[in-house]
C-alpha cells in the first residue's frame, strides 16, 4: 500500500489515473489498483497483479485484496482502475470482467463499495461504469490525455518523476558500484567473517556490532571505509544479529539488545575468551582501535539497569513482532523508538520510519558494494523496509533478488510467503503507524 500526496485536487478520471503511476512510483502493468476513500479524501493506494484471465476463483483474489484495504476503518468507499495488457474495444467484451466483478461484490461486502472505476489498456482508457458509446466513445480516450492532465504536471511541478517498474529500478539502486572498492571490501572481509558468523550473536560481540551499525547511522550520507562495509556484511551473516539489526533500525540499538536478550538469543562469553572470539571494526589488526570500538559498544549490563521489568517485557515481545511489521496497542514507552498516544492513554508503537529512512541509503551502499553471497542478507532487509512500508510489490522484487544471491535464504522465504497470501505488514494498515512518504489527496 502507498501513502497520500500534500493536498491536490483530482476531478476527471485522467487526473486520477495521472494521480496512480505518482503514487506507486511507476506506472503499472498487468494491475489492479485500489484506492481507499473517507469522502472524497483519498487514502491508502494499493497495487495488485492481475490474476490469470482463466484463473480458477477470481473471487477469492478479491475477497483477499478487499480485506486489506478495508483494515482502514476510516474507509467508507473506493477507487478502482485495471490496468491490462490490452484494450477494451467493445462493450461485451471486456478484459478481466469476472475479476472486475467480484472486485465491486467483494468491496461491497465489507463496507468500502466502488464509487468509480477504469479500465486502462496500452492505447486507450475508459470508464468501467459507462458503456454507451454515444458519451464515451469506443476504444475510449487516449493515454495521452492522461500525460497531459493538469495533475500530472503538478506532480511534475513539484518533483514528482513515474520512473522504470520496481525490478527495474532495484537492479540499477543495488548494482556493483566500484570494482575497486568492491575488492577492498572482499580482502578486509577474509579475517573477520568466520569469526563473525560463528560468535557474532556473543554478547559483548552483537554489542559492538549493533553500536557500529548505529555510529554509521548517524554518520550518513558519510560513507563507511571498505574495513567498516566489510564488518557489516560479515555480521549479517549470523541470524541473530540480522534480526537485531532489523529491530534496531526499526526502534533503538538499546532495544533490540534488550529484547534479544529477553528471549535468550544471546551467548555468553567467558571473559579468558574474548580475545578469540571477538571482532572489532577496525582497519588494521583486529585491536588496533579496540579503545574506539568501546566507545560505540552498546553494553548489556547497562542497558537492563537503565530499564524497568515492564520495558523489558515489551522489549522482549517486540522483538519478534516487529520482524514481522506487528505492532501493539498497550504497553510502557518504548525506549527511543516511535511511539504515538491514543485516546484513552492507550499508545500504539510503530517502526521509527525516521530511522529507517536513514537506514535505507546506507543498506542500498552496503548492496552496491559486494556482488557475493554477503549482498542477500542486504537485499533481505531493503525488502523488509518495503514491505513495512507496504510497498509489496518492490518487497517482493528485493526477496527474489535476495535469492538469486543465495537461494533457500530463509528469511526472505518466510517473507516472500506471506506477501504470496496477501498479507501486510500491521505497521502499513493503520494510518498511525504507517509510513508517511507522502502526504494527503482529495477528489473533487
């Protein structure tokens, strides 16, 4: 699902069709969009891939796609436009027609009925609603007058570019960068990654890691060394620490320690040990900057004396819903990440998108920078972001490419699955918590 734009109009149906290549970012193909609405306010957008033509329950699809969208309880109607692969050239012939109508049964039935819809083929578009040739004249208007809509040259005004499809514009974001820089980052990877991948979820060890990944989140756009980009692929070889940097880019590197902790997925270290068993990012000799390694460490046994039992509680709760974009409506403050009050006291706790906004810049540096296995951890959590974001379709891009890198990789399986049933991230249903990369749109 995506989010509304800073206040503009759209009347005629070539503005809104101009409003949905802006607001998913490119235009779509083979799609159905569906558009929430309270009034004439539009809300959350989302984008569906065509089933089959001969697929064998097209009302499942719907009831699947009508569900989520009507998770907005604010929703009182829809916008619906299909975006097929050819035109619709006569009135008992529409393409996708037992989708459309189990699409306006399914939408109805839960509360948020179709007030308006198009079809949109290569050449020409037209309303779904009127089939009189007389008003709207067959094959219909051309895609030109949509280019050519006054909200699309506002879009266009303000900086708005429909760019290339999601697969399109990952492979060129996440593409090898620098040879050079690429071998340096492979040579400084050598010493640390077994050491990493075996103890990384060591106490002190995800410490030091979880502080250095933070020192470099409040450093970009500064970009790390090819010793420190190393570091940040060898520790994503560990799941464990892979799912803390998760939650600590969602919430605080305090809290994700904490709830790892909460749940046992730490390993203790002895003390005679450390020395063997723990590396630092540094660049020449794994102690050389042990002194500045410590200064980032965030330190366990701190962390849990600066927290009450009830905020380790929730910590610890949140570190398994937040991998899987659940969110909470009860519960103490968390610690450094996004919080929001309800009426009633009540609170309802959602990613940081501050933070994961930052973090996506230097995770798309860290996948330009290897052409390896170490890339698909990487790719993983770009996919995350999306799909919290509830952009599923760009998500799902990410998980494939994240295979291709490494096939079987667990976590994006997992993930892939559920974008597969139609499942969205909870963060992206409520208007609270979701991701605000655009602002508000009104049809007049």
């Amino acid at each position: 699902m995506g989010k509304q734009l800073e206040k503009i109009s759209v009347s005629a149906g070539e503005d809104l069709l101009a409003f949905i290549p802006h607001i998913v970012g490119y235009w779509p193909v083979n799609s159905i969009v569906c558009i929430g609405m309270k009034g004439k306010r539009l809300r959350a957008t989302m984008r569906l891939d065509l089933p089959p033509l001969n697929t064998a329950d097209p009302d499942y699809f719907a009831q699947i796609a009508a569900g989520q969208l009507a998770s907005d309880e604010e929703a009182d109607g829809c916008l619906l436009a299909i975006f097929g692969e050819q035109d619709w050239v006569q009135a008992h012939d529409l393409p996708h027609s037992e989708t459309y109508r189990g699409f306006r049964k399914a939408f109805a039935a839960v509360g948020v009925p179709v007030k308006d819809a198009w079809y949109v083929g290569p050449e020409h578009w037209r309303s779904l609603e009127c089939v009189d040739g007389r008003c709207c004249a067959w094959p219909g208007k051309g895609i030109a007058s949509i280019r050519e809509s006054y909200v699309n040259a506002e879009f266009i005004f303000r900086g708005s570019i429909v760019r290339d499809n999601p697969k399109e514009q990952i492979q060129k974001l996440t593409v090898l960068r620098d040879a050079e820089f690429a071998a340096a980052v492979a040579a400084a990877g050598t010493s640390m990654k077994e050491t990493l991948a075996v103890h990384g979820d060591g106490q002190r060890q995800i410490g030091i890691s979880l502080g250095t990944w933070e020192k470099a989140l409040q450093a970009w756009p500064k970009t790390p060394s090819p010793v420190l980009t190393a570091y940040f692929l060898a520790s994503l070889a560990d799941a464990t620490v892979r799912d803390a940097v998760i939650v600590a880019l969602a919430t605080s590197p305090q809290w994700s320690l904490a709830g790892a902790a909460g749940l046992g997925l730490l390993t203790p270290e002895p003390a005679q040990s450390v020395a063997d068993r723990v590396v630092l990012p540094c660049g020449d000799g794994k102690y050389a900057a042990e002194n500045e390694a410590e200064k980032d460490e965030i330190v366990l046994e701190e962390v849990l004396k600066s927290m009450s039992r009830a905020e380790l509680k929730r910590a610890t709760d949140d570190f398994g819903r937040v991998l899987v974009g659940e969110i909470e409506t009860t519960g103490p403050a968390r610690s450094n990440g996004a919080l929001n009050s309800l009426e009633g006291g009540a609170e309802l706790a959602g990613p940081d998108w501050g933070r994961l906004d930052r973090a996506e810049p230097l995770l798309l540096f860290l996948a330009g920078s290897t052409d390896s296995a170490d890339k698909a951890p990487v790719l993983c959590l770009l996919g995350w972001i999306q799909w919290c974001k509830g952009r599923g379709t760009w998500a799902g891009h990410y998980f494939q490419a994240c295979l291709r890198h490494q096939p079987g990789y667990r976590l994006a399986v997992l993930l892939d699955e559920l974008l597969t049933v139609g499942h969205i991230a909870e963060c992206a249903k409520n208007p609270v918590t979701a991701w605000h990369g655009y602002g508000v749109a009104e049809a007049a």
